[in-house]
C-alpha cells in the first residue's frame, strides 16, 4: 500500500514530544534560538552547512556567508563533486 504525504501549509514545533502549528515568526525564533544555543554551548564548529550545485552562485554565496559570519564555521560542502 503506498503512503499518501500532504504538503504542509504551516509552519509545526514541537511541545511536549508533539507537533502542534505555529506562526512563522514562533517557528524562526525557535530555529534561531537552537542555532544560538548550540554555538554558545559547543561554538560554531559544531554547526555545518550544505549547499547544492545546482543553487545559483549567489545562493551558494549567501549559504557560505552565513556558515561563516552568523555561524562562526567553515564547516562548509556541497554536491559539487557528483
């Protein structure tokens, strides 16, 4: 029997174990705030990003910038190799 997935139309974070909906600037905020606590706890090197070739150069570029200014890493691939 195949799965049926619907596409989601809001924004979920998770309270409890639970997924419930949430506003986009609540689902940012939490995104951002783990980013931050991960940094604060292990520093940037323990986040990584991972860009795909197919991005356009400016993409790849703003992907770079983040990993590295907002980020504090270099823990940077992509794809480029396949």
């Amino acid at each position: 029997m195949a799965m049926r997935f619907t596409r989601l139309t809001e924004p979920l974070v998770r309270d409890n174990g639970r997924l419930r909906p949430a506003t986009w600037d609540e689902a940012l905020d939490r995104a951002a705030d783990g980013f931050r606590r991960v940094k604060s706890e292990h520093g940037g090197d323990a986040i990584g990003t991972f860009s795909c070739s197919k991005a356009s150069n400016e993409m790849n570029y703003m992907a770079g910038k983040l990993s590295r200014v907002a980020f504090g890493t270099h823990n940077i691939d992509s794809c480029n190799r396949t």
